[in-house]
C-alpha cells in the first residue's frame, strides 16, 4: 500500500507542476538577431579593450557575478572591473541556447579566452561558460540584467576578480 500512495503522490505532483508551466512563445527573429548583436558587439568591444562600450551591453543597474569575487553591481562599477583585466588577444562567445518571454530573456553561452597577466610568461587560455539573463529596452535592443560565468578548467580562476 505505500507504494501505491508514493506512486499516487509522484503523479499528482507531476500534473500538479506541468500545470505551472507558462506559455512559451517562440523568438521573435528580431529580438534574436538583437541579443547575438549583442553577444557579438560585447566580445568585440572586449577584445578592443572598449570598456566603456562593453558596459554599456549592461543595464543601469546590472550585475555582474564573477566566480570567486563579489557581486559587481551598476554600469559603472562593471566598467571599472572590467577595466581591470589583463589584456585579451583572443574572445569568443557563442549562444548555445536562448530563450525568452516577454521582455526578459535568458542565453547559455560557451566561452573561448586568451589573455596575458602581467608579468605571466605564457597567455592563459581558458574556456567555460556563461549565463547572462537580458531584458529588452523601449528601443528594442536587449541588455544584460545578470551575468554569471566559470570556467571549465579544474582549479582555474582566470577571469575572477581583477583578472584572477
């Protein structure tokens, strides 16, 4: 009989939470060429050493949340620790995923990273990945609201708090 009951109780939890699913509307082409625009123009400006326009690719109110450091909180401060960083000669990012309802939206992104520590002998190279969450502007650009990464390298904190 307890078997029947736990049954009873996984089925009924089961249709009680596919209840709470919310309406997924598809991607308007628009917004997803917006939000890998700006994916794109972030690494871009990245690699150009631009952080001020990196930044920018964030709201007012933004965070940022390195692995191994505090919460980066406001357009200013990120720019501040991103200028922190060592120099990067090579940035990708690519959207492994991307979803979004509304004006709040999400991506999965993958990342590829050398940059050059001062007075390191060798570029560091990294990899791992992102989450970043948007939300669409009155202009139709979207702007990262969060942003979240780590590496995939055991015992690497390449890019943690003033560049690891």
């Amino acid at each position: 009989m307890p078997i029947n009951r736990t049954l009873a109780g996984f089925v009924l939890a089961g249709l009680a939470l596919s209840g709470c699913q919310g309406v997924s509307t598809r991607l308007a082409d628009a917004d997803r060429d917006a939000i890998h625009m700006a994916v794109d123009n972030f690494t871009k400006a990245m690699l150009a050493g631009d952080f001020a326009t990196a930044a920018a690719y964030y709201t007012e109110d933004g965070m940022m949340l390195p692995p191994n450091a505090p919460v980066i909180q406001g357009r200013a401060a990120i720019q501040s620790f991103l200028a922190g960083y060592p120099r990067i000669t090579a940035f990708n990012q690519d959207i492994a995923e991307l979803e979004a309802n509304g004006n709040l939206g999400y991506a999965r992104l993958t990342y590829t990273l050398t940059m050059h520590p001062p007075g390191a002998r060798a570029p560091l190279n990294d990899n791992g990945k992102i989450i970043i969450i948007m939300r669409k502007q009155t202009n139709g650009t979207w702007l990262t609201t969060r942003g979240i990464w780590n590496s995939d390298l055991t015992g690497r904190t390449v890019i943690s708090s003033r560049g690891g």
